[in-house]
C-alpha cells in the first residue's frame, strides 16, 4: 500500500515538472514571438494585423496551432476581413448624401446607409440583409463601402 503510494506521488511529481518545463518554453517563445511582432510593427511590415493573427501565423507551431482556441481566434478575423468585400446584389449608396455633409464621418455614413437601407425596404432592394446581423449585414457593408 504504501509503496503504491510512493509511485503515486512520484508519477504525479513527474507530471508536475513536466508541466512547469513546458509553462516555462511557451514563456519564452511567447517573449520571443512579441519581438518578432514588435521588429515587424517598426518596420511596417504587418499591415492590419494583429498580436494574435501575427502569432498564429508566424509562432505558433505544433499543438498550439491546432488547438480549437487558436482556431476560433483566427477564425473571426478571416470572417470580418471577408466580410465587408462580400458581393451583394443590395443597392448601396456611393457618397454620403449632402445633407449629412456637416456631420461627423462616422455618424454622416450611418444617416446615409439608413436612408438608402429605408427606401430599399420600399423596393425590395435589401437583397435579404438585416440593418445590423451578424457576419455583416447591410450597415456593415455600406459602411465599409463609403470609407472607401
């Protein structure tokens, strides 16, 4: 009994050690990995990426680039890059209306989508998209639309 004990303990030392061995290597590989990505952001050569696209794509490898987190964490950046260039049979304004010339970008954008988005209700022109929807829906791609 006690010697079963003793192995017990020992395995779970083992286990332990390991563990900690390997905290320790993704510390640094993470510390070497935000090196790499600062080198990167000086030298302008990461675009619109972020720390943890960068990551995924230049650090991670083995395990860490096959776990379900490290899929869902680059999963929704390819779906909102994708999002705005999708093809949409909608009609969407090419300009922001004059009217709204006076106001701030951002809300000037918002009042001219809303009023096209309002009188294609009329038409049928939505091409099947909500005002806001998940994946993008007709506020988004207008938007991204007249940023232009």
């Amino acid at each position: 009994m006690a010697t079963s004990l003793r192995l017990s303990l020992a395995a779970a030392c083992a286990v332990a050690l390991a563990l900690s061995t390997g905290a320790a290597q993704a510390r640094e590989t993470s510390k070497s990995c935000h090196a790499k990505f600062t080198a990167a952001r000086t030298a302008g050569t990461l675009g619109t990426q972020t720390y943890k696209q960068f990551k995924a794509a230049q650090c991670d490898t083995g395990t860490a680039a096959t776990t379900p987190e490290a899929a869902r964490a680059s999963a929704p950046a390819a779906s909102k890059a994708a999002a705005p260039e999708a093809a949409t049979s909608a009609v969407m304004p090419t300009a922001i209306a004059e009217k709204y010339s006076k106001e701030a970008a951002g809300t000037a954008r918002m009042h001219t989508c809303l009023d096209q988005y309002n009188a294609n209700k009329a038409t049928n022109a939505n091409a099947g998209l909500r005002w806001i929807q998940k994946g993008g829906g007709y506020y988004s791609l207008c938007n991204a639309r007249l940023k232009g």
